[in-house]
C-alpha cells in the first residue's frame, strides 16, 4: 500500500512537471571590455536557513542557519582580464566564531570568445551544476569557497566546466593527507537557440583523491572516480529567438543519467568498489515556481560528494550498508526577485525510499543580496579582441 501510495505522489508531481535550479547563488559574470580600467566594490550576502529531518540509518539530518558575506573589489585593467580581491565570511547562527574566515581572490582571463581561465577562487559548488548523486547540495555550506583552476567554455552547441579545487595543501612532514577533486561536466546541444524543443547531452566526471608524498601518515591513498552520462529533453512552450518575457523561460521536460562509481585505490577501505546508478526525472519551471519529481535506482553506489541518501554506505555506522536503493524524490521552489540584485527562495525536498519505508524531507528559505558600486576608472582602456 506504502508503494502504491508513494506512486500516487510520484504521479501528481510529474502532472506538474519540474525543473529544479540554483540560479539564486550563480555569482558568474562575464569579462566585457566596456569594464575595462574600472575599479568596482561587490557585496555579496547569503542569508541560509536550511533543516535536514533525516530518519533514516545512513546520515543524522542536520540544520544549516546563518549567512555569508563576500566583499571585494573588482578591477579588469585589460579588456581580457578581471581581478577581484576581498574576504569570505561564514557566520552559523548560535556560534560566537566564524565557521570560516579566509582571503578571497579571482583572476579571470579571456584568452578567447568562449573559454575563460579563472584561478584562484573559483566559481564553485552549485554553480558546477553537478546532479544530486555526484554532489551534495549541502557543500555549498560546508565547502565555500572551493580554489584553484577552472576553465569555462561557452560555444553554440557546446558548454563546459572543468576544474581542480584543491582542499587540503600539505607540505613535507605534515601529519595529514592532501584533498583535491578533479572534476568536468559537458553539454551537447543539439537545437538552435531558438527551438522550441531541446536535447541535450549531459556529460559529467569525478575525481576524490586523498594522499601525498614525504608526510607523517600511514593511511593509505584513495582515488574514487564518479561518471554520469545521458539525455535531456526540454520545451519552451513560448521560445522566440531574442524574446526575453517573463514567460519565455518556462518550460517542462525530463532526464535520463547512467551513474557509475569506482574505486581505483591500491588498497580498497569502502565496503563496495566498484557500482552504479540510475537517475531520472521530470521538472518544469512555471514562472516563479519550479517543480521535479526523480527515480533513483542504484547497486553498490559510492559518491564522496554525493548526497548521501543515494549512496550504499553509512556515515553513521561503520557496520551498515544497503547494497540496493530505490528513492522516490519530489520538490517544490519559489523564487522572488525583490529588487535588482536582491532574491529570495523557498523550497521543500522529499526523499521516500522504497525498500525500507524511510521518508526524508528538507525545507530552506534563502535570501541572496548581491550588488556592485563603480568607483572610479583607472589607468587607459586598451582596446578588446
């Protein structure tokens, strides 16, 4: 009864469509030669309240409250190049110390129209538009900001982000392992802009490693590899090439991914090394609302990054495992635009499983302020590409 009931919901969602997306927190901004010998002061502000009720044997729920602050001050003194330098601040409400304070700095060149080098801090977490099984939505508090090398392409028919965030430096003698992911995702696009009908190829990749040479550590190296690969398919009811309304975004569609994982450590510490996956889904975006409903299936399945309910290990109990998994997943978001550069969204996310009858949930409410002040011009404005 528990299944048919589960299915039931299942289908009302798909009834609804959803797409489900964090655009809210995309800090991304192209390089334009119009900003060239412009110096600029950004504030960035993201006030979270995010509760994890989690009963299940695999991850304790847990609740994320607080905020960050970025300011910094932007200046591209060629038409090519932008730096900006500032500090990053993570504040958890009910704790007198930040949970971090750390310098932030950015250097992005535009060595072409559409591939961009940015090193440093980079544009990291949600904005890497991993799927859920591969990372976690909850690293975008616990692992802000992420540094090191990135490269952005955009072209026609083809968008990439590959990257290297480097997590734990180590030096000779240190008592602790380095931490670096190693991580691309790729989308084919088979459409023209304008289409009202799009199909896209998703491809995504990574790698966790943990290791290091010349250190004071007898634990043993782990490299893990995750893939995913499939198909999109969306359709813009109201897509007119160059119309930007406040319809033209909606839209509904579905996806398909295959998900692996591989444990290519000399000597294996996880239970499993080597699984798969299957993930599916269904979404619409309905103006200032988006919807999804997913269908997890999975054998033996390990992400580091990942979300932990669709995984087969516990971060609870050493002894537990669920080798086979089957999620049920639904949500719901609301976004607002309050002014230019202010946004806010709520959502609610739902996790049943089917094979043990656990139902998991989240709701949050975030409120994102993001503005630029031009301070003055600096230096000669050279001229663009």
């Amino acid at each position: 009864m528990r299944t048919y009931t589960t299915i039931f919901i299942l289908f009302l969602y798909s009834l609804c469509y959803g797409q489900f997306d964090n655009n809210i927190f995309n800090s991304c901004k192209p390089v334009t030669e119009n900003d060239s010998s412009k110096l600029w002061l950004s504030f960035e502000n993201q006030n979270f309240l995010h509760n994890n009720e989690y009963f299940n044997n695999l991850y304790d729920g847990i609740t994320y409250i607080g905020f960050s602050l970025t300011p910094t001050l932007i200046y591209q003194p060629s038409p090519n190049i932008k730096l900006q330098a500032g500090w990053y601040f993570l504040k958890y409400s009910g704790l007198n110390e930040f949970g971090r304070s750390v310098p932030w700095f950015l250097c992005r060149y535009k060595f072409s129209k559409n591939i961009d080098l940015i090193l440093g801090n980079i544009y990291g977490t949600v904005e890497h538009k991993l799927i859920e099984p591969l990372y976690s939505f909850n690293r975008h508090f616990t692992n802000n900001p992420e540094q090191g090398i990135q490269f952005l392409g955009n072209f026609k028919y083809f968008e990439s982000d590959l990257w290297l965030n480097w997590e734990k430096f180590i030096l000779p003698g240190d008592s602790f392992q380095e931490e670096f992911t190693l991580a691309s995702t790729v989308k084919i696009k088979l459409y023209e802009p304008e289409n009202k009908l799009r199909v896209s190829i998703p491809l995504q990749g990574m790698a966790t490693h943990k290791g290091g040479q010349n250190i004071r550590n007898s634990q043993h190296l782990q490299t893990f590899f995750n893939t995913a690969s499939g198909i999109e398919l969306n359709y813009f009811p109201e897509a007119i090439a160059g119309h930007t309304g406040k319809n033209s975004e909606n839209h509904f569609g579905t996806s398909h991914y295959f998900v692996s994982y591989y444990d290519a450590s000399q000597f294996h510490i996880q239970y499993y090394s080597q699984g798969w996956g299957m993930f599916s889904n269904i979404y619409a975006k309905l103006r200032k609302f988006d919807f999804m409903a997913g269908y997890w299936y999975s054998k033996h399945f390990i992400a580091p990054c990942g979300e932990v309910l669709f995984q087969s290990v516990s971060q609870k109990y050493v002894y537990w495992w669920e080798p086979e998994k089957q999620l049920v997943t639904g949500k719901i978001q609301f976004q607002q635009k309050i002014y230019n550069g202010i946004n806010l969204a709520v959502r609610a996310e739902t996790y049943y499983d089917l094979l043990r009858y656990n139902f998991d949930f989240s709701y949050s409410f975030y409120l994102v302020i993001r503005q630029e002040f031009f301070l003055k011009k600096i230096g000669k404005n050279y001229g663009g590409f």
